[in-house]
C-alpha cells in the first residue's frame, strides 16, 4: 500500500482545497463535483473555449473525459491540456467508451501523446490503447489505473493491485467518472514522482467508501447518497485527527 496514507492524503486535500477542473461526460457532472466536494476539494466544469485556460491555470489538476464528445469539446480539450502542460498541471484522460467508437479512439491515442499525468479506464478501454497496462505507462510516462472488480495501477515499472468496492458501484451512472476526479485532487496534493501510490491511495478510498455505503440499502439511488457521505466522513475524520495530533 502508498507509503502515505490514504488519511494524510485526505488531510491534506482538506486543508490546501485543491481546485480541479473537469472537462468531463455532461451526464455525470454533478456527481463529480458532488464528490470532489465531498473530499475537500473545489470543482470546476466550465467547457467554454473563452474561459477554459483561466480555469485551468488556477487548478491543481485537470480531467479530460471522453464521455460526451462534439467539435466544441474536442477544441476546449485541446487549449485546457496545452494550459496544463504550459503551467506543469497534471492532467488525466478518461478514454470513456473508447472500444464503442472508432473516432472516440483516434482522439484517446491523439490525446495519450500529449504527455498525461494518468489515465485511468476499464479493461476494455485500456486495450484499445496499448497491449496492456503496463505497456501503455511506459508508452506514455503516465500512471495507468485500470480498474474494475479488481483494480490495477501502474508506472510500468511497479504495479498496485487493490481489491474492494461493490456491484452497485457498476449500477449508478458516472461513479467511474467521478471517481476519476477524485484522483485528480489526490494527484494535486502529491509530487508527480509519488503519482502511483496517490492514485492508489484514491481507488482504496473509493473502494472502501463503496463497501461500507452498500451496507444495508435499498438500491443504486440510495446506495448513490450513501457513496458521497462516506467519502465526506473519511475526508472530515482526517481532518479530525490532525487537529487532535496538534493539540
């Protein structure tokens, strides 16, 4: 497991609030911000091409996510990841559905040469990109996190293996997406050199917030609530327990 823990690194969002900026699927986006805010840090959603660079420039992290992809996406993509790279912001691509259409795919391998910090996707996706996970890191210098019943993250060099979540997770839209953002405020109060173990230390968290919402509810649209309270009561005990180590 990282060498930091996933409570100092909640700690630590908590307490410097980093901003990430989402260009993420329209479907899922108030369950992104929903669970960036529930972590402690301070979402932003804004795909419009007049804005989008200031946005990005005052960010600690910055997702691009493929999920609903047109022409204006595709530009905002384009000036947000340049912004990025211009002020040494970690961005992360979200190759959503990339094995469901071929333009989708051309644009996920456009993107992928542009130097991402991570890019984190199911099984299916990540196969379009390279052979495998460990192929696509050292492809690329990206972390790739692949995940699904089991998680995968690796450098190309070490790997991560992360068991936990639940089936309900795969029953509510965008808990993928979001959790994605997620790691991007893990990832914007970590050193690039320490990108693995955060990105690890996020999917425990997810993982671990699933197992214990699932407890005892009645399906996906309570299981949905139940997911962001127990991210928020995990980011609210580290933040707790620091006081308590200062006292």
């Amino acid at each position: 497991m990282p060498e930091m823990s996933v409570t100092a690194r909640l700690r630590a969002i908590g307490e410097e609030r980093p901003a990430v900026h989402c260009l993420t699927n329209t479907v899922v986006q108030g369950l992104t911000a929903n669970m960036l805010l529930a972590v402690g840090a301070i979402p932003s959603m804004s795909a419009d091409i007049r804005e989008i660079r200031d946005f990005v420039k005052g960010a600690a992290a910055l997702l691009v996510n493929l999920g609903t992809l047109d022409a204006a996406r595709i530009e905002a993509n384009a000036a947000a990841i340049e912004t990025a790279t211009a002020n040494n912001i970690p961005w992360i691509l979200d190759p959503v559905l990339i094995d469901r259409a071929a333009a989708r795919c051309r644009t996920a391998k456009e993107l992928m040469r542009l130097r991402p910090a991570l890019i984190r996707g199911n099984a299916g996706e990540i196969a379009m990109l390279a052979a495998d996970a460990k192929t696509l890191a050292q492809k690329t210098g990206a972390i790739v996190a692949v995940t699904g019943a089991t998680d995968y993250v690796t450098d190309g060099t070490c790997e991560i293996t992360l068991e936990g979540g639940h089936m309900l997770m795969s029953r509510v839209t965008g808990i993928g997406c979001a959790g994605t953002a997620l790691l991007g405020a893990f990832c914007g109060v970590t050193e690039r050199a320490d990108y693995l173990n955060a990105t690890a230390a996020g999917l425990q968290l997810l993982g671990s917030a699933g197992e214990l919402a699932a407890r005892d509810v009645a399906g996906p649209g309570t299981f949905a609530a139940r997911l962001l309270d127990e991210i928020f009561k995990a980011g609210k005990a580290s933040l707790q327990n620091s006081r308590k180590d200062n006292d």
